[in-house]
C-alpha cells in the first residue's frame, strides 16, 4: 500500500473518530451519559473501530476503484434516547452532529487551503484537499438514510409516530444489506453524492476537484 492510501486511511480514520465522539457530546448536552460511561467520549482511534466500517469497507473500496473512491464509519457510539432533554427532536440532534463535525472539519481545512496556498509545502495542501474530501464524503454518506447511518434518525424524526415505528423495523432489518448493495452496485448513486460534495469543496477551498 503506497503513502497516498494510508494518508487516506488515517485521514478516514481521524474524521470517523470526531465524527463519533460529536454525537456522545451532543448526547451528552442532552443529559445522556451512555457514551460517557461507555467510554466512547475520547480521541483514542481504538476505541472507535469497527472492522468492517474502519478498516475492511475502506480498504477494498480503495482498492477497486484506484484510490478514488472509499466511504466508511466508526463504531457507533451508544445513547440512549429516552434520556434526551428532547424527546421530539433529540435523536435528529445527535444524528446531525457527526455529519456536521465532518463538515466542520471540511470547512476548516478548506480556510487553510485557501490561505495557505502559495505558502505551505504542496504535500501538505494535497493532504488538506485530501481532508476536506474525506470529510465532506463522510458527511453526506452518512446522510443516507438507511441504518445504521445518521440519515435514519432524521427520516424517522419527519415520520408520523405510527408509520416511523413500523419503517424504524424495517429499515433495522434490512438496512445493511440495502446499504451494502448500493455501495458495491450503484455507481449513479456515488454520482448523485458527488453533486453536493463538489460544490463544497469548491466553495471551501477555492479550487475545482
């Protein structure tokens, strides 16, 4: 594996780690201790992974597609949601906040692109272009709104009490294998998420993918 892919892969796996530790603290602002006592509100990467999402997903998606293409997560961080302050809109709140931390980190290396072009070494604004990608990529993928991505906590939020009860089993059920059929099958789908992202990245950093 070339310096590229695992510049890749630590970037992926330092966003998945923010990613997850946003949706315990924002639980956690909510009165919900699960992740602070699961001891999942820390930076440590160990306690994050997850085989398939951190470490298997990544690698063959880098793999097959050259380098251009790779999604993933962490393992997700527990609450629970009967402790939310909130109970109508709490879950939605947690379920925004990883994909928002990526977006911010987007937007963050994105400024540093945009000022430091010109003054930082190349490499070093090669891996800020790389970050704000990865980044703005886990965001939206983690939109979609199939379990267990963030997305379905906001599509059950919208839904009726009744229908949102009966879709929540049904998504939990089959979610995963839906998820995994559009990642390896569906290249339209990866074009469809490439619309936001592109616009992002141009806004953020100034520069065309």
């Amino acid at each position: 594996m070339d310096t590229l892919l695992i510049l890749q892969l630590v970037i992926l796996l330092f966003s998945v780690v923010i990613h997850e530790v946003s949706h315990g603290v924002v639980a956690l602002l909510q009165g919900d201790t699960t992740a602070k006592y699961a001891g999942r509100l820390t930076l440590n990467p160990i306690s994050h992974i997850d085989p398939m999402g951190t470490i298997l997903l990544p690698i063959i998606l880098l793999v097959i597609s050259g380098g251009s293409t790779f999604f993933g997560w962490a393992k997700p961080v527990p609450y629970n949601p009967y402790n939310l302050k909130n109970q109508r809109w709490g879950a939605s709140l947690v379920g925004l906040a990883g994909p928002g931390s990526n977006i911010m980190l987007a937007l963050i290396f994105g400024l540093m692109i945009r000022f430091g072009f010109g003054i930082l070494p190349s490499f070093f604004i090669q891996a800020l272009a790389m970050a704000v990608m990865i980044n703005l990529s886990l965001a939206f993928f983690n939109l979609i709104p199939i379990p267990p991505l963030d997305g379905s906590r906001l599509l059950l939020a919208f839904l009726p009490a009744s229908i949102a009860e009966r879709w929540g089993m049904v998504l939990e059920r089959y979610g995963m294998v839906l998820l995994m059929f559009m990642v390896f099958f569906m290249s339209s789908f990866f074009a469809i998420l490439s619309v936001p992202i592109s616009f992002l990245f141009r806004l953020f950093t100034g520069f065309n993918i």
